[in-house]
C-alpha cells in the first residue's frame, strides 16, 4: 500500500516593512551628516587637537583589533560568542603584572648578561613577558573550551551562550577574592619607560621635564608598538588562514563540519587550536593595554570585550579583515565622543552603533548574509 505523506507547508517570509527600513536610514544619514558637521567644524577650529585624538583613538582601537579577531575566529568556526574572551584578556593583563612585579621577568636579560645593550635587554624581557601572558591565556582559554564548550557543541546554541556567560562571571568574581586579583585598582609598573615626540615646528624628542608646547601632537613609542605589534599579527593571521593547512582546516570546519570530519580533519583539534589563537592575542592585548593605560583591575576586560564583540559584528563577525576595521572605527568613535561631548557617553554611543548596525546592517561592513540550502 502506497503511503502519501503529509505535503510540508513552505516557510512564509515575512518581508521587513520598507516605511519603518526608509526611516531607519534616513534616521542613519541625518545621523553621519550630524557627525560629520561637528568633526569638520572641530577640524577647522582646533586641528592639532582633533589631530590627537585621532590619534588617542587608532591606539584604542588597535588594542579592541586584537581582542575582536578573538571573537571573530571563534565565531566563524563553531558560531559562539565567547563572552569570556574579554576577562581572558584581564588574565593576559594580570599575568604580566605578576610577572613584572613580583618576579621581574623584564629584567632577567640584564641580570644574566651584565654587558647586554640596555635596550636589548629590556626588549627581550619585555617581550619574554608578553609570550608568557599569552601563554597562560592559551592554557586558560583551551581549558575552558574542553570543559565548558565542548561537551555542549552538539547541543543548542542558547545553552553554549549561557555558558560562555556563566564562564566569564565565575573568571570575573573569583578574581574579585582577596587572594586572587582583589576588588582595588592596581598601578600597573611598566616594563620600559616611555618616549614621547611631539610635533610642531618639526619633530621633537621629549625630554624630562620639558614642557610640551599647547599646539603640538604628541606620539609615544606605545602607540608604535601597539600599531606595529597589532598590524604583524593580521598580516601572520590573514597568511595562517589563507596558506597554511591548519588555516584550510579551519575554513573547512568553519564552512560544513561533518564534510570536514569526512575529509579527515580533526575538528575538534581546529576548534580548540582556533581557541587558543584567540586567546594568545587576548593576552597580547591585555599586556598592551596595561602599558597604555598603566591601572589594572579585576573587571578591567568588561567594557574593552564587549566593544571588541561591537567591532566584530560591526566589521561582520566571522571576518577577519571586518573585526579589524570595526575596531578602528570603535576606537575612534570612543575617543572622539570622550572629547568632543562626554566621558560617560562613550560607552553609550558605542551600544548605540551597534543597534544601529543590527537594525539598517545585520551582517556589518564585511558580512555576507547566509544563503539558505534549497
């Protein structure tokens, strides 16, 4: 006996409603026309000063650039937002601090060898701090993905994102303890001393004690590090993906990850491999971080993750060269409404362009929508 089968009723697309879409941009461009008028103007009036923070906010955004491709990564190969990246950053942070403070780890070069350059010397132990920062954060991060995220891969993706808050709550307040990190402010001892240049009848070294003329740009060597640091590792990141195979493994796993076990990929080595990238450059940011802005707290990876995952879904998440422009656009959109209207307003008018893009650009800059199968 021929069975029929019930026929399976179509999806109905519900189409957005274009008067509500038509309002939504033309809310958008008065808004950029808005923005525009008030940064033209303040060019005008004060360049030096807009000059600077422009500047102020490429180092900003520089650092969120190496927490988004974090987020980023982890998104585009197993579709989770790791809301624990940001306090795996305040790990990086904290290790460096340990480390710098309490066992000197910049200085050992110039311990060991009494005749080394200064310089080299404090280079190489600066530089020996950062690999271990990123080498706890590495170990953090792949811990919490074996314990946490991958017994729930196959499970839904609301229970993984319940976690991944529970997992960033519990890194939070057991470094509230006494014991661990405590609740206070902690000044943050800087590896190197820092140089400045200023700029205003030509380029000038600063010299101690010297004061800096008012209409003058000011350039540290933090900011060169943090440029030269963040800039090496997309170039590395873009070539890992594009030309290695570990990098064709996670554009595999990424894309269809069944087909990819078929293929012999083992999936979840490129997951915990992609966690741990994310993490190593979490921890690269907290150090850099920490020597821009020499304060350190508990719940310092808080605000820097959350606006790091608003430049991931600005750019469009899962896009490598997206995390890294949207950071760029966070960092100058933080620093400019710090000057320009008000502190407090920073953290709002960085919410703000993220339910902007949500609403006018779900995919962000970079992002493709996702073509449903026939």
């Amino acid at each position: 006996m021929q069975s029929i089968s019930r026929p399976q009723k179509m999806p109905v697309i519900v189409k957005p409603n274009s008067f509500l879409a038509w309002i939504g941009r033309g809310g958008l461009i008065l808004l950029a026309l808005l923005i525009a008028y008030i940064l033209l103007r303040n060019l005008i009036e004060k360049p030096l000063f807009f000059v600077t923070n422009i500047i102020n906010g490429l180092q900003l955004g520089f650092v969120y650039a190496l927490i988004a491709l974090g987020y980023t990564m982890v998104y585009g190969i197993v579709k989770l937002i790791n809301f624990a990246h940001g306090d795996v950053f305040m790990v990086g942070a904290f290790t460096s601090f340990f480390a710098i403070d309490r066992f000197k780890l910049h200085e050992w070069p110039l311990r060991a060898f009494p005749t080394i350059n200064p310089v080299l010397g404090i280079a190489l132990g600066t530089i020996t701090t950062i690999l271990l920062s990123m080498v706890v954060c590495v170990l953090l991060a792949v811990t919490i993905e074996r314990v946490a995220y991958k017994p729930l891969r196959d499970a839904p993706r609301i229970a993984a994102l319940i976690t991944a808050i529970g997992v960033s709550f519990f890194l939070e307040y057991f470094g509230l303890l006494d014991f661990v990190f405590s609740a206070r402010f902690i000044p943050y001892p800087r590896p190197f001393e820092v140089t400045t240049w200023y700029i205003a009848d030509g380029i000038h070294l600063t010299q101690p004690g010297e004061p800096i003329p008012e209409n003058a740009i000011v350039i540290s060597n933090i900011l060169i590090i943090i440029v030269i640091l963040t800039l090496g590792i997309l170039l590395f990141l873009q070539y890992l993906v594009r030309r290695t195979k570990i990098g064709i493994a996670m554009r595999a796993t990424s894309f269809d990850k069944p087909t990819a076990r078929l293929m012999g990929i083992n999936v979840d080595s490129v997951i915990s491999f992609t966690f741990a990238i994310g993490a190593a450059f979490a921890g690269l940011g907290g150090v850099l971080y920490a020597i821009a802005y020499p304060s350190i707290k508990t719940l310092m990876g808080v605000y820097p993750g959350l606006k790091a995952f608003i430049s991931a879904v600005l750019g469009g998440i899962g896009s490598i060269p997206g995390a890294f422009v949207g950071a760029l656009i966070m960092g100058q959109a933080e620093a400019l409404t710090a000057s320009y209207i008000s502190t407090p307003m920073r953290d709002a008018v960085a919410f703000t362009i993220l339910i902007i893009v949500l609403l006018v650009r779900p995919t962000g800059i970079f992002g493709e929508p996702e073509k449903e199968k026939a």
